[in-house]
C-alpha cells in the first residue's frame, strides 16, 4: 500500500487540467449527494463556467483539496458585501465537498482547516456556514472543528419532492468573543 498525498490550498486561476479535475470531482459529489446546490450535475460547460466564474469574483476565495496531486475537492471563502460595516467581521464557508472516491483520507478537514487559516490571515472573527442535514460526516467534521450550531431551517432545501432541513453553523475566530 502506498501513502496517499492530500493538500489543500488557494488557487486563483485554473490550468485546463485542474478546471477538468474540478468538474469531475464536483460531478461525482453531486451525484451521490454531496452537491452544493445542484442535484443532479449541469452540463459541463454549465459547470466550467461556474468555476471560471467564482475566480472573477473579489468576494470569493477558491480553496481546492487534492490527492496525490489530483484536485478531489473544494470550498469557497464568502467575503461579505463591502457595503455591510455591521457585518464586515464575518465571512462564510459554502460549496464544500470532496469526490466520493477521495473520501476518508482527511481532505474536507484539511480543506476546512485551510479556509479558517485564509480567514483570521483576511481578519474575520467569525466564520459561518449552512449544510443539510443529510450531510451527517461534515457536520461531524464541523462539530469536531468547534463550530456552533445555532439554527434550522426545516424547508432548507426540496429534494426529490421532500422538503430538507438545513443546519446553520458558526465559529469564532482569533479566539475573539467580542
């Protein structure tokens, strides 16, 4: 057996290669449940657009995981609207996930563990993120990492027809409870 290699880091532009390997692992996440609002996967010059569109956006950081060099996840930092002083201290975590055959080898911690770093370094105190409530290992993960439950929203999502509920998380930042 040989050792397997994660990482994860920012990235603010995609070779042709790694937009593939997004893609594809972001397909097989939806596929067996694990998307980020889609359920079932777009088309993929849908999806490469949605990428290349998150790199062009200032407010959004693009963090991706991999395996022995091959991209097998991701996660965006959400920066709040410059207009919104009252909530400038707070950024979001959203479009999480990792490839169903990249799991099980610490990625989506790594990941996440990787977005809070790139969040207090940015000056954020608190960190925030939603996720339905089917996705029982990331909010395992979540939980384990010190994030705070503090709400439900019994209609998050409709999925085949059924009404999900959606679990609302924060964290604090800096150790700075102010």
């Amino acid at each position: 057996m040989t050792d397997t290699k994660t990482s994860a880091e920012r990235v603010t532009k995609l070779s042709d290669r790694e937009l593939e390997e997004l893609c594809d692992a972001a397909e097989e996440a939806i596929k067996v449940g694990g998307g980020f609002g889609w359920l079932k996967p777009p088309p993929r010059h849908v999806m490469e657009a949605f990428w290349r569109g998150v790199l062009l956006i200032p407010e959004r950081m693009l963090f991706v995981g991999r395996i022995d060099g091959t991209i097998a996840g991701s996660a965006l930092l959400q920066k709040p609207p410059r207009n919104n002083e009252a909530q400038a201290h707070s950024c979001w975590l959203t479009t999480s996930f990792v490839a169903p055959w990249a799991r099980g080898h610490g990625l989506a911690n790594l990941i996440t563990e990787t977005v809070e770093t790139a969040a207090r370094e940015a000056g954020y105190k608190t960190l925030n993120l939603d996720v339905r409530e089917t996705q029982a290992r990331a909010i395992e993960i979540y939980r384990h990492r010190g994030y705070v439950h503090w709400g439900t929203n019994p209609r998050y999502a409709r999925v085949n027809g059924a009404f999900v509920a959606g679990l609302y998380f924060y964290k604090v930042l800096n150790g700075d409870e102010a």
